[in-house]
C-alpha cells in the first residue's frame, strides 16, 4: 500500500466516526429478558425501561425527587358538604408548571386546627395537574390542606391550611326534587309548623278523599313502591285504564296492603273493585279487605270483599259493605288472592269509601238493614223531601211502617212501582233471613235471643227450650198472601245444643182465611234429631198445599216438646213452588227441581233433590213412549248409543270375553290325490288376536288305491309368507289306509294367538303316504253333499295352560286352575285433609279439595281377609276394581285417581302407596277400571288420593253399605 492510500484510508475513517457520533446510539438494539437502567450523574437510579421485577413490562420512574409544595386550597360551603378547590399553583413563585412526573393531589381533612396528615385524613384527590374542585360530604366544620405526589409515589411538603369550613345549610331553593326522601328524616320531624297551609293535598297523602285508597286506579308512585316492596304482585294493563295490578295466585303469595285508616266501631264502609282471572286461575277468592285493629294493635276481625271471577273472563265488578267491631281502633286495607295455587288475578278501580262521610249518603247505602223498625218517622222528615227517588228499590218494607200510617194520598201517582216494595229479597218471602239487622230484633219474642257466631253468618236466632213439661216455641218471621193450592219450599238450619231434649224442630206455614181462622199447616221439620250434632240443614217442598179458602200464610219457626237446653236457627227461607196449582197440567218448579203434571194432575216428570227421580215421555197422541222409573228402569221404543254399560262393564268388554265364532273358513267339492311324497291340501289365511283362543280344524274324507300303510295330514303355519311342505308343523295326525273305503279324516289343533304371533298367519293343510306299497296313492276329497272343511274359529279370551302331567299313580301336584272371583269391600271411610278419618261421611269415599273445612280429602277402601288368602301363591291374571260416582263438582263428570295400601282394617289417619292411575269418570256413573298394573298379592284395598285442588278431581263415590258399593273382580291361576 503506498502512502497516497494510507492518507485516504484515514480520512475515510475520520468521516465515519463523526457519522457514527451523531447517528441514534441504540436504533439496531434490543432487550432481550432483561431491563435497562437510567442512572443520573449522581449515580443514582430514576427510571427501569424493559421487564419489571414482577414480570411485567414498561417504563417505570424510581426514586424521583419530592413534587414542590403546592399552595394551599380554597374552601366554600355548599349542599350536604364543602367545595374544596386547587388552582393549580405552587407556594413557590418559581415553580410555573407541575413537574413532568406529577401523579396526583391529594386533599386532606381534618376537624381540629393544625392536624397532622395521615392515611386517615385522606378524603379524595385530583389527577390533573390544572387542579380541580373536590365535594367533601360534611355535617360540621372541617381544615384542609394539600400534598402532591409524583409517579415514583414520592410525596411533596404538605401545603398551608385551609379553614375552618362547614357546610351550607338546606334551603328549599337548594333541594332536588326527589333528594329527600322517608330515611333523611329523623321520627317527628315534621310537625305541624312545618306546613304550609295547603301544602299537603291528596297526592301528598297515603290516603285518598272520598275514596279513601289514595290510588285505587294504580296509576301513581305510590302503587310503585308498593309493589317493589312485594314481588307477587306487578302492574298489568288495567279494566279501561292504562295501568291495573296483576297478582300470582301461590300459596306463598303475600296480600298488598294498599293504607291504614283510623275507624271507630260501627263505622260503614264501602268496598267494590274490578276484576278477572287467568284461564288457569285456581283459588277460593280474590278479596279486598279491612283487617280490623284495636288501640294496642292487636286483630279483631276482617271486614271482606270476596269475588269469584270466571276463569278466562271478562272483567267484573264487585261490591259489599262492611262494619267496624267494637273496640276497632285502624284498619289495615289489602288486597289478597286467598289459596291460589294457579294462575293470576287483575285488579283496578279499587274503592273503600265511608258509608256516610261529610254529610253525604253515599247512593243505594241505606236500605232495609241500616234502618231500625219505626225509625224513620214523618215528624224526623221535611215535607215532600222524601219520594220515590230517595227511596232505595225493595227496602221499605212492612215493618218499617206503622199499621194504616202510609195512605193513598201520600202517594203521588206513578211514583210507588213493584220495585219498591219487598218482604224479602231473591224470592224469598222472609225479610232478613239471616237474623243480622233490626228487623228480626222487632220479631223476638220471650224466650227468643239472637247470638253470635252463627252458620257462616254473624248472627243466629237462639230459642231457651227450658220448661217444667213439653212446650212449644215458635217464632213468625213474616207473611204473605195466599192462593188455594200453592205449595210452598220451606228451609233453615239449626243447631241443637248438647243438652236438648224435645221432640222436633223445623219451618211451618199456618194457611188462615180472611177472618183469621186456622186452615191447616205446610211444616218441614225433623223428627229424632241428635243433640249436640252440629249445624244442619232441614228443607224440602210442604207436603200440604194452601187449602181452599187460604188467603194468607204465616211463616214460623217452631221446637216442640222442648223441656231443656236450646236451639240456634240461621238462613231460614220461605219460597212459593212456581206453578203450583190444585189440579190439571202445571209444571211446578223449586229450589229442589221440576215436576210435571199432565191432564190428568198426575205426575209425569219428577227431577227433584232428595226425592224418588222419574221421566215419563209421550207423543202428539198421549200416548207413553219412554219411560225412566225412580229405580233407573227404563223402557224406549228404540235406543242408539255410542257406548253401553252393562253392571258397570261396558257391552263391548263383556262381549269380548265370549267366544266369536268362525273367522275363516273354507269348503271343497273336489279331490287333492298325492302319494308317499308330502302334498298340499288347503290354505286357509287369519288374522291371530294375542288375546284370543283358537281351533283350527281340517275335515275331510280319503281313500287310496291300497289297503295297507297310513295317511299322514299335516297342518302347517306359513306366518305372512306364502306356506310350503316345509313350513313349520302345528299339527300332525295319522290315520290308517282302508282302501277304496271312504274313511273320515278331522285334525283340530287349539292354541292361544300369543303362541301365533299378532297379525296375519298363512295355514297349509298337507298329507302323504306312510309304510304303503310303492305307487300307492291317497286321495283327500269331499263331496257335493258332503264338503270338506278347514276353518279357524274364535273360542274366547286366552286361557292360562294349568293342566299336569298324572300317570295315575295318585302322587301327583294337583294341576292349577284358573279363578275369577269377586270381592265385596268390608270397609271403606274419607279422610279430611289427607289425616283424620271423617266419620261426618260415614262409610262414603270422597277425593278432592271443595273448601277448606275439610281441605285435600282423600278415601280408602278395604276388602276382605280371603282376598290375600286366595292371592298367596297365586299368578295374577287382572285385578278391575268397580266404584259407581255419584258426585262430581262438575256435570260432565270428573277424574277418579286410584292408588293401592296395605291396611286389614280401617285406620285412623290416611297412607297409601305412591303409585297412581288416572280414570275419566261420568256422573252417576258405575264402571269396572284395570288395576292390574298396581295392584299384588299383599295389597289389601285401593285408595281415592288425587292430591290435586283442581275442581275436575273432586268427587264422591259409593262406600259399604250403600247402593253400589265398590269391588274387586281378580282373575288368578293357582
């Protein structure tokens, strides 16, 4: 190399050092797990660029130097708290701007002057570094004062003191709308100086005016909360208004309370609402009620409105009033779905008014039992300002009214109508039948008292029977105009106390004629009644019409022959047979049913409760076509049904355990010759029943061409293909050969369709020579007078085989039989809520839930001892069991549900086993069902058990003793 290259050679090198100098120092590096360190010149560490100690990665700031001391803050009152404020400065005038690695400010609060800061004076802080403005919630004074933090968590010196500082005061001008609400005020805080006079109006109240439910449309806010404070209850589309509430119909479902009222006892009021109910709806009611409460908070009663809306229904409205007990201080009003188990109920335009509030009747709230007998006077009314506009339609009635006191001439013209008068209400002749108001106090009499409770009403009449020798008691509860003729439908219940003794008790009617004299009496009573038995109920249409010259009926209560304790009446009515009359044709119809009368006066229809039932139809003529005797006889000139049963099996059943007859058949004329080589005769095709027995039978004539060997016919089963000299053998039979001589052949075969197989068999009739001379022939033929046959025939249902083999030896199992017996029940008994056994039913076998007085009610059944006995060791076959309904709650009929128990003898409270099987039942209805499938030897009865409220499964069948008790028909082999 010579010295101009070496020259060149360095200058090249200078220039890139230079360019190496000036150029990015790390743009081609990378770091690769690790971190790269930045030091100051002072050595020590500021910032980590890369992987981090805990794993992750970044650029982090260490060991920064403190952020200068920031100014200290500004503070001012405000709603609920203090405003506390930076502006962003710092107490140097030097520092400008907030150091590049500013975090955060942190603004500290204390209650006493010159508190030191900690973690616990904290209270928030501001994150930028123009400053900011931070509400501290206070409730007194407080100091405050700043300290700024940097991103390496180094802390400045705090910053000069704020304060004291508190908050501002509330004033209305201040308040949100919706900011305070129940839990911001301390008890009696608002008192009556805090009012502004108007200021609190119908809104503002949990109280409505006139209606006293403050949104009994559900509309507002106050039905809002209510509902998010019960969650089975919603808001639904309301009854011709945007909102209603919607309730779940559950067992766990709680009322709605709607508000509390201060009541006084006596007071009135009125309840109405409108509603409808789910398709699937199942409860007892849906109510709107009063909860009655004294001063000590303790519950006295319930005034309820009660409604059954139709399943699926439109929307209703409902109505009733009740009254305040005594000693009644609030009361609590609520809605409530009572014993839903299914489906929901809606509800709107909810009322409860008071019956008479600020002067004002409410309309149609006055009537026959707000008004005591001669309360109402002429001196107490106005002149002209009672007419027949203020008067309520049938509630003036002959005991509000002094004998002669309203005449002619205080009657205008046209205004007194039918609808103004009653002496009673829905055709029952008694006014107050159920002895609550101040009509029946006029009636008492000596020895006559109303009491409380009574028979599902608050009040009953009570009669002291008390007497030194047999008296009589009678009470008159009203009367009427008679006609000759009438009859009359009298009813009422009573209850005998423990210690009665008498005769009879009972209703009666004293026909008199126009001056008063004794005719004759109508009376339904009971005779031999048992003291101390409960309520009952004695009733039924009066054998003894109103004789001739009746003209008016008195209407009376009667306890003969009483010498000790007493009896209680409630619900008494007195109602006219519409269509009575002497003689001739007249159909009369009552509270129990119809009659009908022909011509002749003589009774054709009678469907009457409690009595014999008979139909008797006639045509244009007169002459009888039909008849239904009250012993269910019955007679048509012609009759089609679609199903027919027979001592409660059905005609198609009991038809099918006899035999059918022939179901295939053929006949031959002519001849089929073979020889030694197997030939087919006839093929015969069935369709095999596996619940049948069959005889398969081949008869013909043969002859042969040799008198010695034998002929062999063979029947054989193609299944559904065609059949061949092969197909399987079900039956074989020999015969020996006789020659030209015609010889009877018959080859019969029995054998169950099980042993077939269901559904379609080809049978093949063959036949050949056996140990005959060689070329010998066979002929099988039948004649024209003398056909051959080959048939299938139906003998019946399936039989067990029970045949053994027996040599004769006499040792020998004897051979099993099969039996079909029947078993007449021994016992049977209801069970009141699945529990205790019910002797108010006796030996009859209720299911179901009607009401709660007796709640889910379930039945069991026992037979007798010799039924297990003759099941020991046995095959059961078929277990039926026949019951006979004679109640369902609806006409169409019901569902009976059956399950099995183990009981010998009938117990005190209910158990079964759990296994159940569903039958569709009619009313009036006795059938034989299959409990095969449940039912073995060690069971000793069935038992009713639905353990379902839906109205379908309540039902009543037959027990022991009455007319179509149960039982079992069990086919076994043994």
């Amino acid at each position: 190399m010579n010295d101009i290259d070496i020259g060149t050679r360095l200058a090249a090198l200078e220039r890139q050092i230079v360019q190496l100098q000036r150029a990015p120092r790390l743009s081609h590096a990378s770091i690769e797990d690790a971190a790269l360190e930045v030091y100051d010149g002072e050595g020590s560490l500021r910032a980590v660029i890369g992987q981090q100690g805990d794993g992750t990665s970044g650029v982090i700031a260490v060991n920064g130097p403190p952020p200068p001391q920031p100014a200290a803050p500004s503070a001012g009152p405000t709603l609920g708290g203090i405003a506390v404020s930076w502006d962003g400065t710092w107490l140097s005038l030097e520092t400008v701007a907030a150091p590049l690695d500013f975090a955060r400010m942190e603004i500290h609060a204390g209650t006493t002057d010159g508190f030191v800061i900690s973690d616990t004076t904290l209270v928030g802080t501001l994150e930028s570094p123009r400053g900011g403005t931070l509400i501290v919630p206070a409730e007194q004074p407080h100091f405050f004062r700043l300290m700024a933090r940097n991103t390496s968590g180094t802390a400045s010196d705090p910053s000069p003191q704020r304060g004291p500082v508190g908050p501002a005061p509330v004033v209305a001008q201040d308040v949100l709308d919706g900011i305070i609400d129940e839990t911001k005020l301390a008890e009696d805080a608002v008192g009556r100086a805090a009012l502004q006079i108007g200021a609190v109006g119908y809104n503002e109240l949990g109280i409505g005016t006139g209606n006293l439910l403050p949104d009994g449309g559900f509309e507002g806010m106050l039905t809002a909360q209510l509902l998010l404070q019960n969650a089975h209850w919603a808001t639904t589309t309301g009854n011709n208004s945007a909102k209603g509430v919607r309730g779940i119909a559950t067992p766990a479902a709680q009322p709605l309370q709607l508000t509390e009222v201060p009541v006084a006892p006596g007071n009135r009021f009125f309840l109405a609402f409108d509603a409808r109910v789910s398709a699937d709806f199942a409860a007892e009611s849906v109510r709107l009620y009063m909860r009655w409460v004294d001063a000590d908070g303790a519950i006295l009663s319930h005034g309820i409105l009660k409604a059954s809306p139709t399943p699926g229904g439109p929307w209703t409205r409902y109505s009733l009033q009740v009254q305040a007990p005594a000693n009644a201080a609030k009361a609590v009003v609520a809605l409530s779905i009572f014993q839903g188990t299914a489906g929901t109920a809606d509800i709107d335009n909810a009322e409860v008014r008071t019956v008479v509030g600020a002067g004002m009747v409410l309309a149609d709230s006055i009537g026959t039992t707000e008004l005591a007998a001669n309360s109402v006077v002429a001196s107490k009314v106005v002149a002209k300002t009672l007419t027949a506009r203020e008067v309520k339609a049938q509630s003036l009635t002959g005991a509000e009214m002094a004998t002669n006191f309203l005449l002619a001439r205080h009657v205008a013209a046209g205004t007194l109508t039918a609808t103004h008068l009653a002496i009673g209400v829905d055709g029952n002749l008694i006014a107050d039948p159920s002895f609550e108001g101040a009509i029946t106090q006029g009636r008492l009499t000596t020895g006559w008292t109303t009491v409380s409770p009574a028979n599902d009403s608050p009040t009953a009449l009570r009669v002291d029977c008390t007497a030194a020798t047999p008296t009589n008691k009678n009470l008159q509860l009203g009367s009427f105009p008679a006609l000759p003729g009438q009859r009359v439908w009298l009813s009422v219940d009573y209850q005998l106390s423990t210690d009665w003794v008498g005769s009879k008790v009972g209703i009666y009617v004293r026909w008199e004629n126009a001056t008063g004299g004794l005719l004759g009496y109508s009376s339904i009573n009971t005779v031999g009644a048992t003291a101390g038995s409960g309520w009952k109920t004695v009733s039924g249409v009066a054998p003894l019409a109103a004789p001739a010259q009746a003209v008016t009926g008195l209407i009376k209560l009667l306890a003969d022959d009483g010498t000790a304790g007493s009896v209680l009446f409630d619900n008494a009515s007195c109602r006219i047979v519409a269509g009575s009359r002497p003689t001739g044709s007249r159909a009369e119809i009552s509270p129990i049913g119809l009659r009908l009368y022909d011509d002749d006066g003589d009774e054709a229809i009678s469907l009457v409760t409690g009595m014999p039932n008979y139909l008797t139809l006639r045509d244009s003529t007169g002459n009888s076509v039909a008849t239904i005797d009250e012993l269910g006889n019955a007679g048509f000139n012609d009759l089609s049904v679609s199903g027919l049963t027979v001592a409660g099996t059905r005609l198609d059943n009991r038809l099918s355990q006899a035999p059918r007859g022939l179901v295939a058949v053929s006949r031959q004329y002519s001849s089929v010759t073979g020889s030694a080589n197997e030939m087919g005769f006839v093929e015969l095709a069935f369709q095999a029943d596996v619940s049948r027995m069959y005889r398969i039978v081949v008869d013909c004539y043969v002859t042969a061409s040799v008198d010695t060997g034998e002929v062999h016919v063979t029947l054989r089963d193609g299944g559904t293909a065609t059949p061949t000299v092969t197909s399987p053998t079900i039956q074989n039979r020999v015969f020996p050969i006789a020659g030209a001589t015609w010889r009877p052949v018959r080859v019969e075969l029995i054998r169950s369709g099980a042993s077939f197989g269901a559904g379609l068999h080809r049978l093949l009739s063959t036949f050949h020579a056996q140990w005959a001379p060689a070329g010998a022939q066979v002929t099988l033929f039948g004649k024209s007078d003398q056909p051959a046959h080959m048939y299938v025939e139906d003998i019946g249902p399936a039989l067990t085989d029970t045949g053994v083999y027996n040599t004769g030896g006499g040792i020998v199992t004897p051979p099993k039989q099969q039996y079909e017996k029947y078993y007449a029940a021994s016992w049977s008994g209801s069970y009141a809520n699945r529990g205790a056994y019910n002797s108010y039913y006796n030996n009859q076998c209720l299911q179901g839930y009607y009401s709660s007085t007796n709640g889910m009610q379930a039945s069991l059944i026992g037979f007798p001892g010799s039924l297990n006995s003759d099941l020991a060791g046995a095959a059961i076959q078929q277990v039926q069991l026949y019951l006979y309904f004679a109640h369902w709650y609806n006409n169409s009929g019901g569902t009976a549900v059956v399950r099995v128990h183990g009981h010998t003898a009938r117990p005190g409270s209910f158990s079964c086993e759990g296994t159940a099987l569903g039958f569709n039942w009619g009313k009036n209805v006795g059938q034989w069902v299959d409990i095969t499938s449940i039912f073995d030897a060690n069971k000793r009865g069935v038992a009713l058990d639905p353990q379902n409220s839906a109205a379908t499964y309540y039902g009543r069948a037959e027990g022991v003793g009455e007319g179509h008790p149960p039982q079992l028909k069990v086919t076994y082999v043994k």
